[in-house]
C-alpha cells in the first residue's frame, strides 16, 4: 500500500526495525476509532472512513505488525473494581545503579496495586500509579516496598478527584 506523507507532526513516518511505514489521515481516524471503542466492527470502521471492509481490515493489521496498536484490553471502572483510591508516589532512590534499579523493576513488577511507573527528570527519581480500597490498603503497598528495597524518600499524595482521564493518545504525530 502507498500511502502519501504528510506535513506537520510526525510528518506520516513511523519506523520501527528499520523499516520507514508511512501514515495518513485515514490511519488516524482509524486509530481514533479504535481508541474509542477497540470492539468496533470492521464493517463499522470502515464505513467511517471511506474503505471497503478488506483494506480496513489491512490497515489495522499493519498497524499492530508495525507495533503501532499494541493490544486491546478492556477498561475496568476502579470503584466498580472496589479500588477507588488512586495514590501517586513520588520515588527518591538513595543511589543511581543499575543493581538497584532492576531491584526496583522487580519490586514494581510485583506489586499488582502498581498500575503505572515513570523514571522522571528533576527532584523526584519516579512516580508511581497505586489503585487501591482505602488508606490501611495503601499502607500495605507502602511496607511491602519499604521492606524489599531501599529509598531516601517516599512522597505519597492521594488523589482527591479525577479530571481528566483517557487512554487514547493523540494520533496527528504519526
């Protein structure tokens, strides 16, 4: 498939094992439908942007060979989950080596409360995600950590309200 290259962000390129693939807007209204509802029919997608069911279908499937969709999962509501306390954990490891980041991977890795981490730039070293039931909840997560691994700080802050919150990410770079 030939796909004609855009300007802008991204300028249409995506590379990956050294191959150079090419996007258009087509790809992204596709990508955008899928982020909105990954069970969407194919028949569906593809009355929505234009295509005929088998070129569709192809897009996509190039589009995950390429890793540019990398799975479909289904969203589970925290407080339906009974985990509606979400707490971010800012991480000051105590030395920067590479023993005690693995050390720190698998301690994350572990602990299934974790539902996201970030090595950061600036004051804080990481940032946790925690989902967790309640405060007692979280002061488990917080010694099950204390008691596997080292850190000079731990600064937790609990969430008091969800503003904003989506999985999709913007598709105008591809």
């Amino acid at each position: 498939m030939t796909s004609k290259a855009k300007s802008g962000p991204g300028a249409g390129r995506t590379k990956r094992q050294g191959e150079s693939m090419a996007f258009d807007a087509v790809d992204q209204k596709i990508l955008d439908i899928l982020q909105s509802d990954s069970d969407a029919p194919i028949t569906a997608i593809s009355e929505a942007v234009g295509l005929s069911a088998t070129p569709c279908w192809r897009r996509i499937k190039r589009m995950e060979e390429a890793g540019v969709i990398k799975g479909r999962v289904a969203l589970v509501d925290q407080a339906r989950a009974n985990v509606p306390m979400t707490v971010f954990v800012g991480v000051t490891a105590p030395r920067h080596g590479i023993s005690w980041l693995n050390q720190f991977r698998s301690l994350i890795e572990d602990i299934p409360e974790i539902t996201e981490a970030y090595r950061l730039t600036g004051t804080v070293d990481y940032i946790l995600k925690v989902v967790v039931p309640d405060v007692p909840s979280y002061d488990r997560v917080y010694k099950r950590m204390i008691e596997r691994l080292e850190f000079s700080q731990i600064n937790s802050m609990i969430s008091m309200e969800e503003l904003k919150f989506t999985t999709a990410i913007p598709t105008c770079y591809l």
